[in-house]
C-alpha cells in the first residue's frame, strides 16, 4: 500500500496530495498529546476537546487516506469472497430501504446517499475498473458522515435509542464505508463477519436454539451505532487506535525513516559474533528488538527476512527452515514489550487495568517463546553440521556499546509508563528522543544535513539552537500555562528550538533544509500510513463488539461453551484455543481477540476462578487472577494465528523473501518453536501456571512464596521448551532415533503442566536428561538436517 507514483518512479498529483494528507493526520494525532496544555485548550474546540469528535476525526483520516491511496492500487478480479461480501451486504442496504420495525422514517435523500456509500463500497470488488474513481468518491463521501457528527454531536448523544432520518443513513454510509475498505485492504473475511453479525441482529430470532435472538430494529442498530459514545463505532475500541497505536505506528515510521533498523540489525550480529547459529541467533535477536520498537509481526518479518536471508544462505540451512524461523520470530513483535501490538490496548480498554500490568505479563511467554526458536536452531545447526558465519564487516562489542543510545527512548518508554504516565505522552516524548538521538549523532543523521553541518553557518546555529531551546523551556512556565505532571510541552519546545537553531538554520543556509527534514516528515507520514489498514480493522473490531453488546450473544455463547466442555477447564480452553487459531485464519489478530474475549472470556473465567479458590484464594482475587490469565491465554492465541497456516501472514512474508511456498512456509513456521501451542494453556489450568505471566501471583502471593513459584513454573517450562525442540529436531547431543523423539515430546509435555506437588515435575525432568548423557560417537552415521 505505496503512496502512488508514474511509470518514471515520481509521486503523482494525487500522490502528494495523499502525502500530505497522512503527515496532516499525523500531525493531528502528536499534538492532541499537547493539545491540554497549550492556549487553544481553553478556546473549547469540539474535535480537539471531545473524546467522541478526535475519534470520530481520526477514523474520517483513516478512510479519506486509505481511499485514496486504494483508488490507485491495482484491483483484483473479483474473488468468491468478494461474492460472498457483496451477497451478506444486500440485508443490510434492504433493511435500510425497508425497515423491518414499523416507525422508521429515513428521508429518501438520505437512503440515495446510503445506496451511493454501498455502491462504491461494495461495486468496486466485484467491477475493478470502477475502483479508480469510486474509491476518490468513497474519500469525499466520508466527509458527510463526519461533518454531521461534529455539527450535531450534542443531540446525537441525547436520541442514540429513537435516532433521526438522517442520524441513521450517516449510520449506514460510514459503517458501510468502513467495511468497503477494510475489504480491499485486509479481504473479505472480517467485513463479512461484521456483517453476519448485523443481519443476527436484525432478524436473530430466525436462529434456532441455543443462540436464538431478539428481533433489533434497524433504527436500534444504526441509532447506538453512530451516536452511541462507548459501545458505538466511534467507541472504546476505536479509541484504542487514536489513544494508542498511532503513537506506536508514527514511532515505527521515524525510526524506519531516520535509517535506524539497520542499526539495531547489526548490534544483533555484533552481540552473537561468528557461529554456526549465527543466522537463526540474529534472527531471534533482531526481531526482539525491532519489536520493541514497532509491534507489527509482519512488517517486522519482512525486515528480519531481507537483513538474515544472505546469513542463512551462506550456513547452508535449509531454505524452508530459514523461512520458518524468520516467520516464528517476526511474530514476536505482536508479544514483546513495551510496544506490543494493538491487542494489548484493547485489553486494557476493556479491563480498565493499567497498561504496565500487560507489559510484566507479557515479558514471561516473550522470553520463553524467544528460547523455543534459540533452542530449535541451535539442535538444527549442530544436527546439520553447518558451517560457521557472521557479518561481512567485522562488529565487535564496541559497535553494540556505541550504539546502544538508540535503546534510550525505548527505556524512557518503560519508566514513563512505571510512573503512571499516559501511554500516548510517553511514546511521543520517545519519538521526540529517537529525533534528537539521530540528529545530534554525525553517523545517524541524514546526509544532506551532515555536509549541511561543515558550512560556517553551524558556528552561529549551535549557539542560536541553545538559546532557542531555553527559550522554548522557559515560555510556557514565563506564560502561566498548565505544565500537567511531565513538563511534555517545555519539552517540546525545547527540543524544537535546539532543532530549529543547531540543525534546521545551517541546513537552511547551505540550501540542503529538505533533505535535513525529509526523514521526519517521511516518517510521520509512513507512520500513519502503516495504521490504515490496522486501524480500520480495529474500527471494524468495534462494530462487532457493538453489536454483540446488543445482542447479548456473549452470554449465550457462554452457556454454550459450557456445555460443550462440560465445565472442564482443560476442555473449555483447548476449544477456545482452536476457535481462535480458526478464526485467525480469516481475521486480524486484534479481531480475533476482540471476538474470542466476548463470547468465550466469561465462561473461562467462571470455570478458572473456581479451579483457582481451591489454592486458597479469595474469591475476588481469584476472580482478578483467572480473568487476567484468560485475557492473556486469548491475547497469545489470537497473536499465534499470526503465524498459523494456510493464512499466516508471518508465513507470507518470510515467503515473499525465502521465494517459498507460503503455506508450507507457515507449516514450517508452526513446527519451529513448537512450544508457542503450548505454553499458553498452562497459564490457565492452575493457579501456579500463572507464574508464568509474574503479576497474577506477585498480587496474591507476594514474598518469597510468589517469587519461588514464579521460578519454579520458569524452570520447568523452559526445561520443556528444550526437550520439546529436541524432539521436534531429533537431535539432543546425538541424534534421536524414533521413538526417543516421541518419549522426549512426552517429557516435554509432562514438565509443562503445573503440578501442585514440586517434586513430581523432577521425574520427566531426570526421565528427559537421561537423552543428553550420551554424545555422539565417531561411528555415529552423518545425520541428516531436520525435516
């Protein structure tokens, strides 16, 4: 999804004007983090100042940019799914037309502009050669929707129940929209999904059984839809994408534009030196730290696919275990903080817990699914023989300690957030930090300003930056104006004079200023164009959680869940973990999540809290525990179908580099670190398995006794993970034969479980170790790499 170019590689028209419009949406979003305590805070402006109006602006960005940028994209013939949509979208424009409640009076006006927003939704999928310019109409047509919105917002918010004509065919045309462009940017399946769930809403209670439903009119559904604040579609989880993941994504986009990644890449390879594990150690390492930074599994793969393929090639690997690996190891982005991905914000949303708390309890199956692909590679290469490897150019430790100023911002991220701080502030003083690092380093900072920096002019530009940026310090304290508890805005203006003087004065006078300001602008406007397609999923997410809250589908997919698994936790997780893994096939993970923590989350909880009160606790604590290991245990399996074939986007990726088969790439994926299937089912099946996720025992178990147990689960499930990945190689210091790959597979699958008695897991862990006594002798026959 490229900002459009002509055949000789230049930014068209409507190119620049789409550049322009994602840097004035990034923009936008930044200085709504300055926005309380600037001057203009006290002028009442409704899209600054009104939670509902910045959200309902921010999703009017997503669709006016991501429009745009789709109406020059090449377009698919149309596909079965693309039937599929169109077919599920006709029971929805014909209840518009014809309600089925008597009372609904929708002007005709209003239905021809609800007809017009299907049309160039839905048309385009199914006739390319109108995408072109029903998607530019698609752009102007979001504007409607949003104008209405911050002309009439108070009265909106009072008629959300009896809706006006006119609040329901806005209703119509952007949940309409919404749904045409996720469809071009992510398929057909979640916008048909959404559907499925507006026409239950509409005609429920023509299902049978367990989950008949209530008959909602369409005034009902598109009324709550548009002009409820917290269950409608400009509600709490799209608030997720402009409180926090615009943050992240312009942060991702900085950092790729200042050049950093490459960086961070060779500090990997100075860390791991010259050896046979090399490729497969870089590629763990590197995605660590490029998830830290981004949070995107496969923009991350892609990445780490490129920087190792040459690595992996030269050590003779297998070319479709490469790609497994890259593809397993690109996914940890989605698990590793203190970026994360989108879906830990929808869980502090919905949880209203603090986002620290998901960040301690992500770092646990981080760690330990990090060892699954270290441990899979190392038996790989030691089994195959391969050579030994490192970088083209030598890189020592020095290079990894000269350059580890970049970690800086992601630090300053983690201590911000321990000190109660909004996510937003923190993420935008970082990206103010990694600016400033790239900028005042000679080797990071873009080129044109460093032969910039050799002119005369930066004698007087150095001290008219630190004049400039005390200046900024001192204005708004000078001035009066509200500093809030971190000083974001003297910051700011700070760093803002010490750029303007010290960097943006010489590169002025040397008549490079472009180029010195280039990458900023480049980035922020890649950082919001990296959102579109997340952030319209996630707003898509909405109107499915919307429309459950009316159904009340979650409660009767509860009494479902519980008579299927028979009021077995072990049942009742191993269903919801495959419902997951399934339904990840066809929707983003966050969709996934936001689906699987309302139907199946409260039946998982019930069942757990229960199991968790026979340890002791109380039966709140349990409760607190058991629902956030079960957030947690549906968070990594929605993150997993990330990288679960056939669709496994990871897989994609690392296929596009590997020039591999995807789906066996994604199977190949799925057999690497085999563990990842695995771990997430012991956070739940006792409460000492939740050691693994830290928080949920240090609450109710501080001391020593939370400490050991937290230890104790780390030991032996990491012990599993080796055992595990030796089994799936075939290889421990010899190689296995057969069947002692499957006994150690077993042994690997009996430490994992939470035993209350500590001594029990001491038997497959002797059992387990007896495999790696022996090593290989000299009659031993070549082994043979994995397959």
């Amino acid at each position: 999804m490229e900002i459009p170019r002509d055949s000789a590689g230049r930014t068209t028209p409507l190119g620049r004007l789409i550049w322009f419009i994602l840097l004035a949406a990034a923009l936008f979003s930044l200085y709504l983090v300055l926005h309380p305590f600037t001057p203009l805070s006290r002028l009442d402006i409704s899209i600054l100042d009104q939670v509902q109006l910045r959200r309902a602006t921010h999703v009017l960005l997503l669709l006016v940019a991501g429009y745009l940028i789709t109406s020059q994209l090449q377009a698919a013939r149309p596909t079965i799914g693309a039937w599929v949509f169109a077919l599920l979208s006709l029971p929805f424009l014909y209840t518009f037309w014809v309600p089925n409640v008597p009372g609904v009076d929708i002007p005709l006006a209003g239905k021809l502009m609800g007809s017009l927003a299907w049309a160039l939704a839905v048309g385009p999928n199914l006739l390319p050669r109108l995408r072109r310019y029903a998607d530019i109409a698609a752009a102007l047509l979001a504007i409607a929707p949003w104008a209405y919105q911050v002309r009439y917002y108070e009265e909106l918010v009072n008629r959300a129940v009896i809706p006006a004509g006119w609040d329901m065919a806005m209703s119509f045309t952007v949940i309409i929209l919404v749904l045409g462009l996720v469809s071009r940017l992510l398929g057909p399946i979640m916008p048909s999904l959404v559907l499925l769930f507006l026409t239950y809403n509409m005609y429920g209670q023509y299902v049978p059984g367990t989950f008949r439903g209530a008959k909602n009119g369409i005034d009902l559904i598109l009324g709550k839809t548009y002009n409820e604040t917290e269950a409608g579609i400009y509600g709490l989880i799209t608030g997720v994408s402009a409180k926090y993941l615009v943050y992240f994504t312009i942060l991702s986009g900085l950092i790729g534009a200042l050049g950093l990644g490459k960086v961070v890449a060779n500090i990997a390879l100075a860390m791991v030196g010259r050896t046979p594990q090399t490729p497969g150690r870089v590629t763990g390492i590197a995605s660590v730290f490029m998830g830290m930074f981004s949070g995107s599994g496969a923009a991350d793969t892609q990445f780490v696919a490129t920087l190792t393929k040459p690595l992996y090639e030269k050590a003779n690997y297998d070319k479709m275990i490469a790609a497994g690996l890259v593809a397993t190891a690109g996914t940890i982005a989605l698990i590793t903080p203190p970026v994360l991905g989108s879906i830990a914000f929808v869980m502090v949303e919905i949880l209203q817990i603090s986002y620290l708390w998901v960040v301690i309890m992500a770092l646990g199956p981080m760690l330990l699914y990090l060892l699954g692909i270290l441990t899979f590679n190392e038996f790989y290469t030691r089994k195959a023989k391969l050579p030994p490897v490192g970088a083209d150019i030598p890189l020592g430790k020095r290079y990894a300690l000269r350059y580890s100023t970049i970690f800086i911002p992601i630090v300053l991220i983690v201590v911000l957030l321990f000190l109660g701080t909004e996510v937003a502030t923190a993420v935008y003083l970082a990206s103010l930090a990694f600016v400033l690092i790239c900028y005042l380093d000679p080797t990071l900072r873009p080129a044109p300003l460093a032969e910039a920096m050799q002119s005369p002019a930066y004698k007087v530009g150095l001290p008219l930056g630190i004049g400039l940026a005390i200046g900024g310090a001192l204005l708004p304290v000078l001035a009066g104006w509200d500093l809030g508890n971190i000083p974001i805005l003297p910051v700011t203006l700070a760093a803002l004079g010490l750029l303007l003087g010290t960097f943006v004065y010489p590169a002025a006078a040397a008549g490079k200023l472009r180029g010195a300001l280039l990458p900023i602008a480049q980035g922020l406007v890649e950082g919001f164009r990296q959102l579109i397609p997340i952030g319209s999923a996630i707003v898509a997410a909405n109107l499915i959680f919307g429309m459950m809250v009316i159904t009340g589908l979650p409660s009767k997919f509860s009494i479902f869940l519980g008579q299927v698994s028979g009021e077995s936790l072990l049942l009742a997780t191993l269903v919801t973990a495959i419902f997951s893994l399934i339904l990840g096939m066809g929707v983003p993970p966050t969709a996934t999540y936001v689906l699987t923590a309302s139907l199946t989350a409260p039946a998982i909880i019930k069942i757990a809290a229960a199991n968790f009160q026979g340890f002791g606790l109380e039966p709140q604590q349990a409760v607190l525990a058991a629902t956030l290991a079960t957030h947690m245990f549906l968070f990594y399996y929605a993150v997993l179908a990330d990288v679960t074939p056939p669709v496994a986007l990871s897989g994609y990726a690392a296929a596009s580099v590997f020039k591999t088969n995807p789906i066996l790439t994604g199977v190949y994926a799925a057999r690497v670190a085999l563990a990842k299937y695995i771990i997430g089912f012991f956070f739940l099946l006792s409460f000492t398995g939740t050691g693994l996720l830290i928080l949920p025992i240090l609450q109710n178990l501080p001391g020593l006794e939370g400490w050991l147990i937290i230890l104790e689960r780390f030991f032996f499930t990491a012990t599993a993970i080796v055992f595990l990945a030796a089994a799936t190689v075939g290889y421990t210091r010899r190689p296995l034969r057969r069947w002692e790959s499957w006994v150690m597979g077993l042994l690997a699958l009996a430490l994992f479980y939470p035993y209350p008695n500590l001594w029990m897991a001491f038997i497959p862990f002797v059992l387990g170790l007896l495999f790696f006594l022996r090593g290989e002798g000299k009659s031993t026959a070549s082994p043979q790499a994995a397959d």
